[in-house]
C-alpha cells in the first residue's frame, strides 16, 4: 500500500498499478527506449507480489512477446539476478520494473533465455539481432 502511495506522487516513464484489491497482482507497462530496436513499443509485464514480500522478490512476467536473450519468449519470464540471488528488500516494484526496462539494452548473454537472440549478440551479428527486435517488437508491441 506504501508503493501504491508514493507512485501516485511521481512521475515516470513506467505505469504500475495494482490489479487485485490484495496488492498481490500488478500490471506495468514499460517503453522501448527511442534509440533502441525497442522503440515504439509498450509490453504489459505482469507482477506476481509474494506474501513474504519485501523479503521475497516479486515474479515478473512479460505478458507482451518479447525477443530479448534474457526473456523466455514463450513464458515472459526474466532472467535477471536482482530477481534471484541479487534481490534486495530496498528494491520496490517501481525499482524493479526500471531495472528490467535497463535489461532491455544492456542483455546479459551469459544467462539467456532466448538463446536464439543470445546467439546473435555472442556471433556479433548486431544488425542480425536488431533486426528481430524490431520484427517481434512491431509484431506484438507496437
């Protein structure tokens, strides 16, 4: 309830709010940064806020397809340490979702999900890579 308080009283690039009268279920919205093959496109991630939470990292879920080599294409799920071995109880919701938009253009390959994407990024085909984002994002994001 706390969260849902101080985002009401800031401004940001990131929509987050709360979907269930519990708190428990979260929607955000994140943008595609404009000098990224992101650009122009909105992905819905859902947020799956746990009982033990702050303690405890939330589960976030991309419900918009994503082709990123961090995000299962298929489930949404990210891979990202702060969501695991790196969380922290001082991160909030709005901290982590921010996080999560900074994964889309600093991918980490060495834990990918979508290895296709990793794959390209590792072969250093950028232009290949950026290529299928902007495919995938204008297919389902835009």
């Amino acid at each position: 309830m706390k969260e849902y308080k101080d985002l009401q009283k800031t401004k940001s690039d990131i929509e987050l709010e709360p979907i269930s009268d519990d708190f428990v279920l979260w929607e955000a919205r994140i943008k595609g940064h404009p000098d990224s093959p992101y650009k122009d496109g909105t992905w819905k991630i859902e947020i799956n806020v746990p009982s033990e939470y702050p303690s405890v990292a939330p589960k976030l879920r991309f419900k918009t397809p994503i082709c990123h080599p961090n995000i299962d294409f298929k489930t949404g799920n990210v891979c990202l340490d702060l969501l695991t071995s790196q969380w922290s109880p001082t991160w909030t919701l709005h901290s982590t979702v921010m996080a999560v938009g900074l994964l889309l253009n600093e991918p980490e390959i060495s834990s990918p999900l979508n290895c296709d994407a990793a794959n390209l990024l590792r072969i250093g085909d950028k232009r290949g890579y950026e290529s299928l984002v902007r495919y995938y994002t204008k297919e389902y994001a835009m």
